[in-house]
C-alpha cells in the first residue's frame, strides 16, 4: 500500500500538471492541509460544468474520481456549496477548458 500524500501536496501537484498542458485552472476554496477532501469542477466555458469527486472503490480496492454532478454550471456551483456547508475542509479546483480535459484519468492522480 502507498502512503497518503496531504491533500495540500496532491492540489499543487495536480495544479503544475494542469498548467503543464496549458489547461487553466486555480482553487476555487482551500481546504484542510492534511486530509481534506478533494473536488474538481470542470467548466466548459458554454455555461456546462461537471464535479468530479474522488471516491474509494471497494471492489477495485483503489481511489477513482466520480461525477457527482453536471449540467448547467449555476447547478453545479449549488452543489458545491451544499458540498462546502458540511464539509469546510474540502478543497475544490475549478478548470476551465472548451475541450473538457481535466487529466483525471492519468496515473498518479488517483492517489
């Protein structure tokens, strides 16, 4: 089993990856250094956005990301903020990419 990475050192590497392929993106709220939980907003810049949070899968035995929301972006910002209000430690990025990338599906970022 790997160990943990904080989820501080998880946003910032995330965020070079992203700025490496020249795909806009920033924190859109902080959460807690250490252990907080990640979500990442991806806006297509057509009023559209999916949420993605990341999930354990108990029968893969391994993080994966998850949609938990999408559609119009107002919608997605409302569960955000529903997220947020019961969980202040958690961490959102927002991408913003015509194109919908957001490297999830690349190895390391399950992690």
């Amino acid at each position: 089993m790997q160990p943990e990475l904080t989820s501080e050192f998880w946003v910032q590497a995330y965020l070079t990856r992203l700025r490496l392929a020249a795909i806009p993106a920033y924190v859109l709220a902080r959460g807690d250094a250490t252990a907080g939980s990640v979500m990442v907003k991806l806006a297509t810049l057509d009023a559209q956005a999916v949420l993605y949070q990341r999930v354990f899968d108990l029968a893969q035995d391994r993080r994966r990301w998850h949609t938990l929301a999408q559609g119009a972006e107002p919608e997605v910002d409302a569960q955000i903020a529903r997220e947020r209000a019961r969980d202040p430690d958690l961490w959102v990025i927002e991408i913003e990419d015509r194109q919908g990338r957001h490297l999830l599906d690349e190895p390391g970022l399950d992690a």
